[in-house]
C-alpha cells in the first residue's frame, strides 16, 4: 500500500500535466481547430530549425532558473510564488546598471564592473525575495499573500520607472536604453552563432551548474539537510536548534537570486535591455516545472526544456493555425499550471488520508 500510495505521489504531476495538455487541445474544438493539428504544433515546432532549438533552450534556461526558485523554499515547506516579480525587480536593476556604469579601457576595471552589475542584480533579487520572509518573521503573514502583493507591486514599480525615468530615448517602446556596448559581448557568444543568432547564451550553462550545485548541496551539506528537516516537520527540526528566521532567510534568499537569474539571462543575454512584458510568466511556469520534477533539482533540467517546448509550441499556435492566436498561449499556461499544481496537492492529500487510515 506504501509504495502505490508513493507511485501515485510521483505519477500524479505528470497525470495532471497530459490531462491539462488534453484538455488545451480539445478546446481547440471551440475554435473550429483540429486537436490533433494542436497536439502537433505544441510538440514539434521546437525542433523545425536550429532557430527553434535555441530559442527553446533560452526558454529551458529561464524556466530552470524560475523552477529552482521556487523548488528552495518548497523544500522548506514554503509555497513561493513571488518569482514574477523579483525577476521584473532585479531585470530592471541589471539594465540600469549596465547603462549606468562605464568601465575604463582595461581588462581589470571591466572584469569589475562586470562583477558589480552581476552581484548587485543577484543582490537586488535575494532583497525582494527577503520582504516576503521579513513579513511572514515580524508581522506572521503568509507567504503566499504576500508574495501576490509584491508581484503586483514590483510590476509597478518597474512599469513607471521604465517610462517615466529609463524610458529609451531613441525608441517609442516601452524600454531602457541598451546597456553599454562593452557590457554586450555575449552578443557572439558561440550558441547564438551555433543556433543562427537565438536568444541561448552560456547562462544556460549558468543554469545547468546551479542545479547540480543545489543537488550536491541538499544532499552532501549541513545547510541542506537543514532546509529538508524543517520542511519535513518543522516542530522536530526547531527542537534541533534550526530556528524558523534562519530557514526562511536562507531559502527565499536563495529563490530571489535565482529568480534574479532570469533578469540575467534577459538583460545580458538576450536583449541587451529591459522591456515591459519581456517574461511570459516565468515566475508562475516556474511552479509547474518544480512540481513535475518533484523539487528534484537534477529533475528540473528535464521538466524546463518540456515546458520550454510546450512554451515554444504555444507561441507558434497564432502562425500555424487560422483561429488561435498568441492569446491562447498564456490559457494553455493556465491550464497545465492549474491541472499540475491540483494533481500534486490533491495526490498529497490523498497519500496523507492513507497514511492515516
């Protein structure tokens, strides 16, 4: 009974995830589409070019970022789901820095700047992560709650600054300025070349190390056995000396800098600067992709690049179809989130019910 009642944990992620794709393609029916011509274009076009393949990798690499921030506090018990603003947060302070700062003509200086702009983006994503903790520590709110209030405010707050401060002067856009030319040198970064000048950069590398960092941590480390105990029961940990402020501390400021690692990859890989609605709601995919690898992070690499291909698929929908348009990308997001996270919650519960009876 314990091993069904585990299979039936670790299954159900994915069970919710092909019915919400199911269901995404039977609503295609509404629109006078084919499912089946749907079905396709989600799970193929990312391969139709080296283009497509880059750009789906861009995506893997910012939705491993997104699913590792929230994945770290999962593993604490705690339902993080502030990423989406902390990405706008700290994506708006790289470009600022990068347009801000000029390094002198010589490697040392460069090699510093460069470090400030990436510690202080870092920086600026573990702070806006920290709010959530500091008002679950001193005023007891929930996480959840709050980190609703800073998604919106962190929008805002981006929003007016990007057009009534940042505002490019040489576009009509809402965007910053590009950053300073000296700070755009991944713009012939070997994978741009390889895939024909796609958005994939080493981040994605940047990536791919910090899940295996996270692994070695949450497994070969004090810090990480720390994070799993309290999440586990936190009652037996805190009789362990593993207080509730060090372990908030510590696993939402990681989040925010990985959350921040996104920005990153936007603003020094891709764009060169920050633009309104650069994310297609990465914070929130970022929720599906660590509920289908089960806050593994080794798993995350995988569940990144399927999301990253549905994500892809989505967005091609108003090219290879008549009636659908880029719209119906974000309901097809909705709808695998809603379906994975309930699958995963409801599976919980179920397993709790019978592990009790």
């Amino acid at each position: 009974m314990n091993r069904n009642i585990f299979n039936l944990t670790r299954l159900a992620p994915w069970l919710g995830l092909i019915g919400g794709l199911v269901l995404c393609c039977l609503l295609a029916l509404f629109f006078h589409e084919s499912p089946w011509h749907v079905f396709k274009i989600l799970t193929t076009s990312f391969y139709n070019s080296k283009f497509d393949l880059g750009l789906t990798l861009f995506y893997t690499t910012c939705l491993i970022f997104a699913g590792l921030s929230f994945a770290v506090p999962m593993k604490a018990g705690l339902f993080h789901i502030g990423s989406e603003g902390q990405i706008l947060f700290s994506a708006l302070i790289g470009a600022y820095l990068g347009t801000a700062i000029v390094p002198f003509d010589n490697p040392f200086s460069f090699i510093i700047a460069t470090a400030i702009i990436i510690l202080s983006t870092l920086a600026a994503g573990a702070a806006s992560a920290l709010l959530i903790a500091a008002f679950k520590i001193f005023k007891q709110a929930h996480e959840v709650v709050v980190a609703i209030m800073l998604n919106f405010i962190f929008a805002a707050i981006t929003t007016w600054l990007t057009v009534n401060r940042l505002q490019s002067p040489t576009s009509q856009n809402p965007e910053t300025a590009l950053i300073n030319e000296s700070f755009q040198f991944l713009k012939n970064d070997y994978l741009k070349t390889y895939f024909e000048n796609s958005p994939v950069s080493v981040f994605l590398f940047a990536a791919l190390g910090c899940c295996m960092i996270l692994h070695f941590v949450e497994r070969k480390t004090f810090i990480g056995y720390k994070i799993r105990a309290y999440g586990a029961n936190p009652h037996a940990a805190a009789r362990l000396g593993f207080t509730q402020n060090e372990i908030l501390m510590i696993s939402l400021g990681m989040a925010g800098v990985f959350s921040a690692g996104v920005g990153l990859t936007e603003v020094f890989g891709n764009t060169f600067q920050y633009k309104i609605g650069f994310s297609p709601q990465y914070g929130f995919l970022g929720i599906a992709v660590s509920l289908l690898a089960q806050q593994n992070f080794l798993g995350i690499i995988g569940s990144a690049f399927l999301m990253a291909c549905l994500h892809k698929g989505a967005s091609d929908l108003d090219l290879e179809t008549e009636h659908l348009t880029r719209d119906f990308s974000r309901v097809l997001q909705a709808i695998i989130i809603f379906s994975v996270a309930a699958s995963y919650y409801l599976a919980q519960h179920f397993a709790g019910r019978k592990r009790k009876s």
